[in-house]
C-alpha cells in the first residue's frame, strides 16, 4: 500500500540537510529501484528554484509499504531522522487517484 510520510524539519537544523542529502537519496533511489517510490522531494517554506538548505522546511515521501509500521521503520531509519533534522513525522495511507487511478 502506498504511504505518505509528511516529515517537518526542526527549524534550527535545515542547514544541516547537504551533510546527509547523499545517504538521504541512497535510500530513496532504493526504494525507486524495487519500484517502491512515487514520489519524494522537499517541502519549502518559500517558492525558490532550487531547494537551498534555508528554504527546505521538511520533506514529503510518497512510498510503497506493507505496513504503517514498515513506514515508521524506514523513515526512523533515514539520515535526516537519525541526525535530528526531522522534528516530526506524518504517516498517512495515500490512494494515488489521478493520473490513471
């Protein structure tokens, strides 16, 4: 089943983003390889054209899991989340309806 993982940064550790952006993205080429990933990007505080540490916010994580549970460990597991940049996270089953739901 399809998740959404809503993580919020702590607004004091964004910039902190670029030292773990590479394991970050690992993970998530991961799970687009198993062809487990929607869609996953940063969420910004202010529309700028590229997401530069000060305008990340957070992150948004649209993934194929077997569980909530599996949701909460993968998302425990991430760099941000161990390194403390995420300050909370939101777990919600995602029905993916347009295109072709």
């Amino acid at each position: 089943m399809w998740f959404a993982l809503w993580a919020e940064d702590h607004p004091d550790r964004s910039r902190e983003r670029p030292q773990w952006r590479d394991r970050h993205l690992e993970r998530l080429n991961s799970l687009l390889d198993e062809g487990r990933l929607l869609v996953a990007g940063p969420l910004l505080r202010q529309p700028v054209p590229e997401a530069l540490p000060d305008a990340c916010g957070g992150s948004l994580i649209v993934a194929d899991f077997s569980s909530p549970e599996e949701a909460r460990h993968w998302i425990e597991e991430d760099p941000y989340r161990k390194a403390g940049i995420f300050r909370s996270v939101e777990i919600c089953p995602f029905l993916p309806t347009v295109p072709g739901g």
